[in-house]
C-alpha cells in the first residue's frame, strides 16, 4: 500500500536482424522503462545518430500531418494500428504518400485563397461603384478621361499618410472612400502628365489596383448590376469549392489518420532504437520492468526471436548498484488524484514509502476540519460530482479535481453536522458536539493533539523508510529519528505534565538534556557506529557552533509543526465568524428588502465556498508539504515511464 | 538618473551580460586572426577561442564550408541574444524579444528566396540561421510549400501576414520578391520603434541611443541604396522607408531622394564632428560609396555601443551594447573569412572590418 510496485532491472541482449521485431513486442507490451544508453558503458560507444535524425525526420513528418489535418479540419483520433512497422524504411515511404496530400491539399487551398480574393475584389468594386452610381456616369466616359489620371484601389491604411508626404512634387487628390480589414479603398486623380510620377508613388504604396473588366459597360448603376451577378457567381464557385474540400477531407480522413498514426508509432520505435546499447551485430535492450511482469516480457521475446535472446534479470538491490530506479505507484481510481498531489511536491523514490494513501486521509480530515459546514460541504461535493462525470465539456480536464472535491466535501459537511452549522447559520440542525465559536480552547487544544498525532505518524514513516532503504543506522541520531522522536516525547511529555499541574519531573529533563546532547553529537556519533574515521571533519570550534545550530533548529521545528496544527481550529472559527460577517451584512444592507438580504446572503456563501475553500485547500497543502512531508519525505524518484506505442492504450501494470 | 530599483532589475542580467562580454574576442586575437593566412588556418585558430564550439558543431555536420559557418556565426549571436534576455521582464523584456526576431525575418526572407527559386527543402534549410527552438515558426512544414503565394497562405496566423498580403499583389505582378522584403522590413522595424516607445524613462532613453541609431542609420542607408543602386523615383524612396525614425523624418528623406550628398546629411543629422573628414570626402556621389557610407555607419554604431560598455552597468545600455557588439563581432568574422576565401591582403580585409580602429 505504502510501497512502490518492486522492479527487476533486465538486460535482452538481441541480433542485429531481430532489433527491431524486439523493439515493438517491448513496446506493445508496454512495461519496459528504457535505461538512459549513457549508463550503458561499453555498449553506448558504437550507438549511431542515425536513429535520432529518424526520430525528428518523423517529428516534422508528424507537424506536416497535424498541419494537414488541421486545415482539412478533420477530428484527430488516432487509427488502430495493425501490423508491423519498419521504420528505418517507412521514412521514405511516408515522405512521399504525405507529398502528394500536400500536393492536392496545397492546390485546394490556394484555389480558394484566389477565389475569396476574387469575392473581396468584387465587393470593393460594388463599393466604388456605389460611391459613382448617383452621379449616372458613363463608365466609358471615365475610362476616356483626356486631361485627368484617375486610379482606383486599395492600399494599406497606415501607408495613407505617408503615401501623400511622398507626393510633394505634383498636385494630386486622393479620396478615401471605404475602410476595411486595415486597407483603404481610395480614389486618386491627377493631371495625365503626372501619370507616372502617381502611378509609381501608389506602387510603392502597396497598391492593389481596382480595375473594370473590359467587358463593363453603361452607367456605374448598370455597372454595380454587373459586379452583384459576379459576386453571386464566386460565391458559388466558393460554395463548390467548400463542397470538393468536404468531400476530400472525408476521403482523406482515413489516411491522413493512418499516416499519423504510423508515423508516432515509428517514431516511438525510433527513440526507443536511440537508446538501445550496440556493439557489432548485437543490441543491449536495458531498463526496468516491474517484477511480475518480467516473465511475460521473457516469453514475448523469446517467441518472436525464436530463442535467439539472452535474457537477464537483475535486482535493483544489487550491491554497488548506483542507477534510479523509476518508481511505479499503484492506486485505485480514487487514490489517482491525491497521487497527482503528491507528485507536485515530488515523485516517491524507490525505496520511499509512498505518502498517497496517508495524504488522502489527512487531506480530506484536515479540510473538513477547516470547512465545516454541511450545506458548504455539500455544494462542494456536488460540485465535484459536476466535474467527475465531466458534465460540463469545458471543465472536463478537471475531473481528477472533482474526486477530491467530493471527498473533501463530504468531510466539511461531517465536521458540519459536529459544529451543528448549515451554509454559516447556527442552530439550525442540532450540534454533535461543539460550536467552533464557543468552544475555542477546545478546538485548538484537539488541533494540537491531532498534529502530535500525525507528526509522530510522520516520524514512523522516516523509520520505516530507514529502515526500507538499510540506512538505519544514520536514522538513530538523526534529528527526525529515533533520537528526535524520544526528544519530541520527551519535551511533550514536560509540556502535558505541566498542563496538568505536576510540574516538571527532573528525570524527564534528564533524559531531555541527554537527548539534545545526542542531537548535538549527532554527525560524530554517526560515524562512530558507521565505523567511519575521524568522527569530524573539520575545525573543532566552527562545527559546535554549526551542531548547536543545527539543534536549536530541530527544537524550534519541532516546536513550530506540532503549533503550525493550531490552524486547523483557527481556520474553523474563522468560517464561523466568516458566515456570521455575511449575515451581518444581509441585516444591515438588506433592512426591508427581503430579496437584496437573500441575494447577499446567497452571494457571500458563494464567495465562501469558492474564496475560502481555496484559501483552506492551500493551508491543507501547506501543512502536508512543510509539516508532514519534511519529516521523511524526499520525493526525488523518477516516475516509471514505460516504453509504449502511441494509440495503443497500455495499460499500467498491476 | 540610475535609481537603486535598476540595479536589482538588472543585476541577473548585467551579471550574465559581463561574463558573455568577456567572451568577445580580444584585440590580440583579432591581429592573429587577420594575419594567419588561408581559410583553414583562420578556422583552427578561431577553434581555440569562445567560438570552439560553433566550428565543432559546423564540423561535426560535416560541412565546414564558408556559407554553413556565416549561418552558425549569426546562430550564436542569435542564442547570445536569447541568454542576454534570460532575466529581463515586461517592456524590456518584449524590446529584446523583438531585436531578436530580425534573424528570424532574415531566415523568412531567406525563405521566400528558396521558394521563389523552386529550391529543394533540404537545400533552403542549409541557408537558414539555427534558431534552435526559440522560433515559434513552423519552418519544417513551411519548407515544404510550393509557391510564395502559398507560403503566404500559410503563414496566415502569424504577425507577419500584413505586410505580405499587401505587397503580395506586387509580386505577382512584377514577379520579384523586392517587394515583399521591403514590406517584411518596414513592418518590422516600426514594431522595433514602438517597442523602443514603450519603454520608459532610463530604459526608453538607452534604447533609443542603441537600437534608435540603428533604425536612422537604416533608413539613410535605404534612401541612398535605393536611389543610387535600384535608380527609384522620390516618391518610391519615400514610401519605402521609415516613415520617421529618432533622428530622420520625410523631409531628410526626400532631401536624399533629390540627389542631397551623403556627407551634407551625415553631418546635418550627427554633427561635424562626428566623422572624420576624409571619411566624409570618400562618400562621392556613385555607387562605389555605398559599401564606405555603410562601413562608417556601422563603425559610429559600434562606437555607441563600446561606450555603452563603460560606466553605470545595471541599466539597459549595458545590455544593448553588448547584443549589439556581439552582432557586429559576427558580421566581422563574416567578412574576415569571406577574405580569407578570396585571398584579400590583411590591409583590404582591415578595410572592411568594422572594428578598423582597433
């Protein structure tokens, strides 16, 4: 429960020929948690680069395809994926099957950027034509102008101003008459022989001249009919078009998913071929795989190689063994998001016990604590029941969240029915057993004991890791140890009998004093029992001041957690004295408006629920991380991450 | 006036920037460097300085070519530039990110000269700068695009589609890519301006003397590229420059555009003494000056951020002038081995280095 699933270290040593068969029966099976080649050794010096440029060779591969899709607007849900892969030749037969997508896709695509230019183009000439259809010109006669240049187009808005300061040697006018998506539709006149001074300055411009087919004639009101059948025409043509594209992506769905599928299970294939150890014509296939798995991959091996394999297991406990060993957790559903707590602040060595279980418990006490309220707790657990069956799409991702919510909830509403208070009124169910406001010194005093009570399930724990990683003898005189935890008992011990009266026991102080001393003495101690020499390294009068330090420091943490407890019942009375402020608020603003007390009334629950429970969720965190966890807690493992193939869902090992 | 407050905002960076700047090559350096003969030669002995990892990187691609090592020159100044801003934030933050972008438009231009070329995908990726995974471009699928009116299509979602959707009517009709890259620049050094603008106080101010040189230094260089090389009317010069930079407006650049001297306008915009009179003899009025206008230019800019260097360090200048000191080293050792390759004495590549004074 408390430990991570046990690992063997294998070692498949294959034939050239049989590498890559291996390589996806390893994959499929999904189990095998790749050693790094660099720790190969001798076997890491003939490892090729050819594999890694394979592996981003099909990363582009992958971007061209994702790209494809995208612009075709096809669902990305990956194929199922049959057969075998060969991925040192797929490359070339992939490059050229995605060539010819792109080819039509490329061309469909450009068809229709011609095509809704074509239909911009029509509307800016309607808009030209619009501006000229009162005065009932002839579009010949502006067409045969002698004396007068006129250019219609559209340029850049912000090159307006400047295209004017660049006209300074020839009168000129231009008439702004439409803006649209940063251009400007403009009318510009000057004399004919300033034509090419004009004309060359709107080049420069960006010009996007507007001209009339040839074929246009009559008044701009006969013209503007003419340019509104046009547009009707691209529209269709633009319709069909988004029809063919319809048609192609459908038709294209299929292999474009395939290609992408292929492509991320042969570059899975290739990275896994990158960290393979080689020399001559035989591969070292190295990694972890949990212990009862080992005999399924042995057998997978042996049967596609036909026996041509050499399998090794090893222990991870070997003597002199230096690498990390990935750590698998195995929880149930429910335990999953209180696992992705944990590995926030860290991920479970090895040889770590694994705190999920515990911190699901404490979590969900210390919350519950912090939060009580029935009708607060059940908004809560409502809420997380919302996000678990992933009723609202948007929130979907969140439903890991939502098991906690539930369960966090459910606790607030448990203490709720203790301090007997339903969304902040008192009194209105009865009281279990006490009310937070009334009943202060009695809550701090059980948030104290509690603390205590986990502080020393936190110092088991670091026993319990000494012990699991064989260090116990550093875990005898260590501040968080068997020395710290008789010290903590024996300071409790001065504290409770003074509470009650007995004053202090000389013997107690005794044994105190002793046990600081051990603590002080710790390192040379140590090291005494380690059969290390000398006990101390370095200048006698700067290390006693470092081990009072570090002394005073144990005293001061052990002092600061079990009292950094107190905020469990400091935090229930403040929700009490919160909901008593809101309806404070409700009497005074809502004085005979029944409604506006109702609405403020249901608005600071609101607020409650959402402000302090976060605020409440964070004071949880934080007492888990900094009291609890840095009892025995290091959290630098490395997570299992097994070599699999994409699209193919393997599961994590039981 | 420095306040206490930059020198905790700049402390990281200015830390960081001094240990970089250190590793700009010495003066001694650069004297071995002019003087060993041959190519091979000058690439061994760069080897052995901060730049040893460049050439083992283009070694070990197997392509210890000239072209291959301008591209990964540019790509160290490019990654220096991306370390310079490692603890910077806000304005400052977004000014630096936007002066890194102009390799990034250089490899887009780039781009488009492949595409427009019909070269290969492979081909047109040993022309671009390695940007590592700082760019957020997607280079791999655009390499595969056909046509430059394709490639436009694509680049749809980017900061980049103005300017070329305006000037790609242009193309089409005068099928080069002048057009496209004018549009690509102007759009690009106005957002540089207005990242500058949005700085304040001290930042804005060092800024402007840095980078704001950089963008009057441009657009005179334009106006003169344009009217004595490309033969444009006034009209076009104006409309294919800046608008208004920090020391240059439409009036100076139509003044250039109707046949003003370089040297009238050199002094009209940084004073008498700033050029040496024989540098402002050079610049007659035919296209051999241009190469000498922008060599001088170049060298009052690297002058400007050599001064940057000294003085109050946690500030932006500090950080400016090392980019930039940096970018320039990068260009000489550019035109240092172009004259190995083309067996120029060491006076003539002298001449052309941008540190000549040194």
């Amino acid at each position: 429960m408390f430990a991570p699933a046990e690992m063997s270290e294998v070692d498949i040593f294959v034939f050239e020929n049989d590498i890559e068969e291996v390589a996806q029966t390893v994959a499929r099976l999904g189990v095998l948690h790749l050693l790094d080649v660099n720790t190969l050794g001798k076997w890491a010096q003939e490892v090729g680069t050819e594999w890694v440029g394979r592996v981003s060779t099909y990363t582009t591969q992958e971007r061209r395809v994702l790209e494809l899709l995208n612009q075709l607007g096809i669902e990305k849900t990956p194929r199922s994926c049959e057969g075998r892969l060969d991925p040192a030749e797929d490359l070339a037969s992939i490059e050229e099957e995605l060539h010819q997508v792109e080819e039509q896709t490329h061309d469909l695509r450009d068809r229709q950027e011609v095509l809704s230019q074509q239909l911009e183009r029509w509307e800016l000439l309607g808009q030209s034509m619009g501006t000229l259809a009162p005065l009932s010109v002839s579009i010949s006669d502006l067409r045969e102008f002698q004396h007068l240049h006129l250019v219609a187009g559209t340029i850049p808005s912000e090159n307006l101003a400047r295209l004017e300061a660049s006209l300074f040697r020839i009168p000129y006018t231009i008439i702004p008459v439409h803006h649209y998506r940063g251009r400007v539709l403009i009318f510009a006149f000057s004399a004919q022989e300033h034509a090419a001074i004009l004309d060359r300055a709107l080049e420069s411009a960006f010009l996007d001249p507007l001209t009339l087919p040839e074929e246009f004639e009559g008044t701009a009101q006969e013209v503007l009919d003419q340019i509104q059948r046009n547009r009707q025409e691209t529209e269709t043509e633009l319709a069909k078009l988004r029809e063919e594209k319809q048609i192609m992506s459908e038709n294209l769905a299929p292999q474009l998913l395939s290609l992408w599928t292929r492509i991320r299970r042969d570059r899975a294939i290739s990275d896994a071929m990158a960290h393979f150890g080689h020399r001559g014509r035989v591969y070292l296939i190295a990694g972890w795989v949990p212990k009862n798995r080992v005999d399924e991959v042995r057998l997978a091996v042996e049967e596609v190689t036909e026996g041509r394999v050499t399998f090794e297991e090893n222990s991870p406990y070997a003597p002199g063994e230096r690498v990390q060993v990935p750590t698998l957790l195995r929880h149930s559903r429910l335990l999953k998001p209180v696992e992705g707590l944990v590995s926030t602040y860290g991920t479970p060595g090895y040889r770590e016990l694994d705190p999920t279980p515990l911190v699901a418990i404490t979590f969900i006490l210390m919350f519950g604590v912090m939060f009580g309220d029935f009708g607060h707790g059940l908004v809560l657990a409502l809420f997380g029941t919302v996000l678990t069956l992933r009723l609202i799409p948007q929130l979907a991702n969140l439903a890991d969240l939502g098991i906690i919510l539930i369960f966090a909830g459910l606790s607030s509403s448990l203490f709720g029915l203790l301090f007997g208070s339903v969304f902040g009124m008192e009194g209105v169910i009865p009281q279990l057993w006490i009310n937070p406001l009334d009943d202060i010194l009695i809550l701090l005093g059980a948030s104290i004991v509690f603390g205590v009570i986990l502080l020393n399930i936190g110092f088991a724990f670091r026993l319990a890791t000494a012990a699991r990683q064989g260090n116990y003898k550093e875990a005898i005189f260590d501040r968080n140890g068997v020395a710290g935890l008789l010290l903590y008992w024996s300071l409790l011990g001065m504290v409770v009998s003074i509470a009650t009266g007995n004053g202090l026991p000389i013997w107690l102080v005794g044994i105190a004093l002793l046990l600081m001393l051990t603590l002080f003495l710790a390192e040379p101690l140590t090291r005494l029992i380690e059969g290390k020499r000398p006990l101390a390294e370095g200048n006698l009068p700067e290390l006693a001041v470092q081990y009072f330090f570090e002394l005073f420091e144990a005293l001061i943490s052990y002092l600061s957690n079990t009292l950094s407890y107190v905020r469990l019942g400091a935090f229930a009375v403040a929700h009490v004295g919160l909901s008593l402020v809101v309806f404070l608020l409700a009497d005074m603003v809502g004085q005979g408006s029944p409604v506006l007390r109702l609405l403020i009334i249901i608005g600071g629950n609101l607020f409650i629920i959402g402000f302090e429970g976060l605020i409440v969720a964070i004071q949880t965190l934080r007492l888990e991380y900094y009291e609890l966890f840095g009892k025995f807690f290091k959290g630098e493992g490395i997570p299992f991450k097994p070599l699999t193939l994409p699209a193919m869902e393997c599961e994590i090992p039981d | 006036m420095a306040t206490g407050l930059d020198a905790v905002r700049y402390t990281a960076s200015t830390a960081r920037v001094k240990g970089l700047y250190a590793q700009l090559l010495k003066p001694d350096i650069w004297r071995d460097l002019i003087l060993v003969e041959g190519f091979h030669p000058t690439v061994s002995l760069l080897k052995e300085t901060a730049y040893g990892d460049v050439i083992a990187t283009v070694e070990q691609s197997g392509q210890l070519n000239l072209e291959t090592l301008e591209r990964h020159l540019s790509g160290r100044a490019a990654s220096n530039l991306r370390k310079t801003m490692a603890f910077t934030s806000g304005s400052v933050r977004h000014l630096l990110i936007v002066w890194w972008q102009h390799f990034e438009l250089e490899n887009l231009k780039g781009l488009f000269r492949g595409i427009d070329q019909g070269l290969a995908p492979d081909t047109i990726r040993r022309l671009l700068i390695p940007l590592e995974e700082y760019s957020t471009l997607p280079w791999e699928t655009l390499l595969h695009e056909r046509s430059v009116r394709s490639l436009i299509t694509r680049l749809e979602d980017t900061h980049y589609i103005n300017p070329l959707r305006n000037a790609l009517p242009a193309y089409e009709r005068e099928q080069t890519l002048f057009p496209l890259e004018i549009a690509l620049d102007i759009r690009y050094y106005r957002d540089l301006a207005a990242a500058i603008l949005d700085l304040n106080g001290e930042d804005r101010q060092d800024a402007k003397r840095i980078l704001g040189i950089h963008l009057d230094i441009l657009n005179i260089l334009w106006a003169y590229r344009y009217r004595v090389y490309h033969g444009l009317s006034a009209e076009e010069i104006v409309n294919y420059t800046l608008w208004r930079t920090f020391r240059t407006n439409a009036d100076l650049i139509r003044r250039i555009a109707l046949g003003a001297p370089p040297a009238d306008i050199l002094i009209e915009v940084w004073g008498t003494n700033t050029f040496s009179p024989s540098d402002l003899a050079a610049l007659d009025d035919t296209p051999q000056m241009m190469p000498r206008l922008e060599l001088i230019l170049l060298r009052l800019w690297r002058k400007l951020a050599q001064r940057e260097m000294g003085g109050y360090p946690f500030r932006l200048g500090t950080l400016l002038g090392y980019v930039i000191l940096e970018e320039l080293e990068a260009q000489d050792l550019i035109t240092l081995l172009e004259g190995k390759v083309m067996g120029w004495s060491v006076e003539r590549i002298q001449e052309y280095l941008i540190r000549y004074e040194e």
